[in-house]
C-alpha cells in the first residue's frame, strides 16, 4: 500500500473512496496454461486530504503491467479520427507561433497518434515502454519509437533535442515515476512549447458513473485541481482546455512553461464547472461510491434473469475497463459465453479474474441473443457496425450508457 500522496508526497491521510476488491491487472490476458498462478492486488481509490488528488493506494510494478501487453491505438476507428482532430489542431498551433514541427509522444503504443502528426509534416519520435508493441510501431507503422519507460534519464541521455509538442494520450494517469516523468517533459519542452495531456476526467467519470475507468494502469484520476497542483511543483501550467467524448468523457490539457501563455476563457469556464459540480470534495466521491454499489446490484439482477431465460450472452469489446466491471460483479463463463474482440492480440486468451475466452469477431459462429457491451465508450461505431444484428434481432446492453 502506498504511505504517501503520489502528487503532493507529504500527506500520508488518504481517505477511502471506492473498494472494488482483490483483482487481477485488467490488461493481463492469459492462456489456458497461465489460469492457475494468476495474481490479484488490491483494487481501491482514496483522496489525499490535503492536495485532494484521486488515486489508487496500491501499485502493480509498472514493469508487470507495461512491458509486454496487448493493447493497440488503432484498432478503434473513432479514436484514430480523434486523434487526427487533436492533431490537426496542433499543427494551426504550431503554424501560428512559427515553431519547428516536432513532436515526442509518451506512452505511443502503436504510433497511431504519431502517423496523425507525420501526415503533416511533423518530426516525430514515440516512446514506448512495451517492446512488442514498439516493434509494431518500428517495424509496421514506420514510427520511430524508442521502446523504453520515459522518465527523466531517458529525457536527458537518450534525446538530443526539444520539442514543440510533447503528447501523453491516455498515460499521465499511468505513471509510476510521475514527478521523474514531469521533470522529463519540461527539460524536453520548447521554451514557447506545448505538452499535451489527455486524460479520463473524474468529473466525467463520476456522473456517468464509468466505475470501470478505475483499474491498476489508471493510477490517478485527475481534475483540473489535482492536475494543476501536480504541474506547479515543476514550474508548468495549464493554458488552455478542451472537453472530449473519447474514452467516455476526456478532457485535454494544454500544458507550457509557466507565464508563457494567456489562459483561455474556456479553461476558466471549464474549472467553474468543476467547482459547480464538487467533485473534489469528499461528500460527492463518497455519492458515487453508493451509486456504484446501487448500480451492480441493479445488473447483476438484469443479468440473472437473462440467465434464468436461457438467453446467450456475450461480452463485446474486451477493453481492460471491462474486466474492472466483470470481476466486481463476479462474472463468469456460466453468465458470459464469451468476449468478442477485434484486437488480433487477444485472440483466444482468457480474461484476467473472470477466465471468459476470447474470441475475434471475424470467429463468432453464433450470434447471442444480447451482447453486454464492455467497450461502450465507442458506442455509435459499434452501433453502425452491428446494424444487421439489430435488425435480426440481437439486443445490445450498455452497462454504462454515455451520450455521444
């Protein structure tokens, strides 16, 4: 368990948020052979009283969770047209201020954001911590990508320049060596430079009550509050905000040195919605800990009777969220038949705690009577790409249902 506050590093009163109970890392499919010695860590967020940073109080050693794991960038069509936007948007940034164009992407996966960037012209270099992706992104996507964890030795003795745009998709939230990382970035960073955050937002994530964005890879859980608190101990600062429905409610820092850049009028609307709503005071978090309790109960109900009325069904979709939900409401293959998957790389493992096979979607030889649908952040594309099924008949339920 961690003794101290993973930003502020002095306060040692974290207060229990949510206890999802012991589970495995969401992301570690396993074969048939791998089930027996499966390992399961502690699974609870807690705020710290003094920043008021969410965060988990246990941490998998990022070498377990990110060496060697199965997620890819690009095989979901609406986050490569996210990525292109945010791209695209950069680039009128970077025109507008006559940077150099280039950028350095922490956490680059696949080199799907990178590719974004170098159809327009840009530099650009990835650093991945997991080398079997590396490779696909060396070897495949032609984005050169070093496959190391980046941190602040890697910043200083493996790169040679600085960077207009700094990008962390979906990773600042990960980050074991976090301030290590930060001192990283700002050595990194352009003086007139801007460092790209996106990260699922704990406002977001609490309305919707998207419990399932809570696992071990998801360290904390940010607010412009915590985030700003975290960038002001290294002499950086949130300029400018924008909202996203990627992930099921994103949000998208732009980051500079301190003093360069004039705050925008949407980042300070956007901060008067998040006092509105109270989410960093305990007596809300607290809210959405009943309404996550309530809401099991509600649909471990509706499945029992799909269960009692013989219907098959099946997970869609095997994102490390999904299996957050399946081992909370203790699922197993009796209830779900199996996980339908599009990721190459998952193809006939087994999910972490749950044991439910995978299976691709181009294998499936029997439709289900309902899909339970655990990527439900990409809701309408799935929606458009199931249209026959629909039509045929096959229900399809959202265990958390956000408007797109």
């Amino acid at each position: 368990m961690e003794k101290v506050c993973r930003i502020c590093a002095t306060s040692s009163r974290l207060e229990l948020i949510l206890d999802l109970g012991n589970q495995p890392w969401g992301n570690g499919f396993l074969t048939k052979e791998q089930i027996p010695f499966e390992k399961k860590y502690p699974l609870r967020t807690v705020q710290c009283s003094s920043c008021r940073a969410v965060q988990l109080d246990y941490t998998v050693p990022k070498e377990t969770m990110f060496m060697n794991h199965t997620y890819l960038s690009g095989t979901t069509k609406s986050l490569r047209q996210h990525f292109q936007r945010l791209a695209e948007h950069l680039n009128k940034k970077i025109h507008n201020l006559g940077l150099p164009k280039n950028v350095l992407d922490i956490g680059s996966n696949d080199g799907t954001q990178l590719i974004e960037y170098k159809k327009l012209g840009f530099t650009t270099l990835g650093v991945e911590s997991s080398e079997n992706i590396a490779k696909i992104a060396n070897d495949k996507n032609r984005i050169t990508t070093l496959p190391n964890f980046f941190n602040e030795n890697i910043a200083k003795n493996n790169i040679r320049t600085t960077f207009s745009v700094i990008n962390a998709s979906g990773v600042f939230f990960h980050l074991e060596e976090l301030h290590s990382v930060c001192r990283g970035v700002k050595f990194l960073l352009h003086s007139d430079g801007i460092f790209v955050i996106q990260f699922i937002y704990l406002k977001e994530m609490v309305e919707n009550l998207a419990f399932d964005q809570i696992y071990h890879e998801h360290l904390l859980y940010y607010t412009i509050e915590s985030l700003s608190y975290l960038l002001n101990l290294h002499d950086l600062e949130i300029f400018d905000a924008s909202k996203s429905k990627i992930h099921g409610g994103s949000l998208i820092a732009f980051v500079s040195h301190k003093g360069r850049y004039d705050k925008s009028k949407i980042l300070s609307q956007i901060i008067k919605e998040e006092r509105k709503s109270r989410v960093n005071e305990k007596c809300r978090l607290n809210r959405f800990s009943t309404q996550i309790n309530d809401l099991k109960n509600k649909q471990k109900r509706i499945i029992q009777n799909w269960v009692e009325e013989s219907k098959i069904i099946y997970g869609l979709g095997a994102p490390v969220k999904g299996n957050t939900l399946l081992n909370y409401y203790d699922l197993s293959p009796r209830e779900i038949g199996c996980l339908v998957e599009r990721n190459p790389l998952r193809d006939k493992l087994y999910s972490p705690g749950c044991h439910i096979p995978v299976v691709l979607d181009t294998e499936v030889k029997r439709k289900p009577d309902v899909y339970f649908v655990l990527a439900w952040n990409f809701k309408q594309e799935i929606l458009n790409r199931h249209a026959e099924d629909i039509e045929r008949g096959v229900d399809f339920f959202f265990p958390i249902d956000v408007a797109e």
